[in-house]
C-alpha cells in the first residue's frame, strides 16, 4: 500500500508555573516531538510532517513528570496532504483519486 506525506498542525497552549514544563508529542504511539514549554502568554503552532499508509491515526499530548501544566491543544488541521480531522478527532489519511 501507498503511503501519503501530510502535515499535520496544531496550536498547542500551555498553563503552567513553577519550573519550565517538558511535554512529548505522539502520533498514533509513536514520539514525534519532546520539548520543554518557556514561553508565557504565548502558543504554539506545531507542525508535524508524516508520511504514511492511509488510515487512522491519533494526535496526543502528554506532559512529563509531577510539572504543575496543563496542556491545550487546539485547531487540529491538516495544513498538506490527503488527510482530514474526523469528529472524534483521528486524522484520517487517504488516497486521493487520480485523473487519469
């Protein structure tokens, strides 16, 4: 089977106090990104660039450690690529038709 190449963005807010927070980013079970959140009063717009086989996968968050944080993640959207963000919020890779 064919895999596709999207690019999957999402505005990622952070709330937090104390030390700076490390939160991980999975798609579908695997980490795709580790980072440490420093920023006050600001967001990030998360760009996630896959190539896969088509199907469903899921986008989550997680922030590491006893921090004090709270994620939000907003926005979800496909920015390349034959994908869509489904209700439930699973990012559905597809084939597109080809004309012929």
């Amino acid at each position: 089977m064919q895999s596709e190449f999207v690019i999957v963005v999402a505005d990622v807010y952070c709330k937090w106090t104390g030390e700076y927070p490390i939160y991980r980013c999975f798609f579908n079970q695997e980490l795709f990104s580790e980072r440490t959140w420093i920023w006050r009063d600001s967001y990030l717009q998360e760009e996630i660039q896959v190539q896969a086989p088509p199907g469903y996968y899921e986008l989550h968050y997680e922030v590491l450690g006893l921090s004090d944080a709270k994620l939000k993640i907003r926005n979800v959207r496909i920015k390349t690529g034959p994908g869509h963000i489904n209700p439930k919020g699973l990012i559905q890779i597809y084939t597109p038709e080809r004309s012929k």
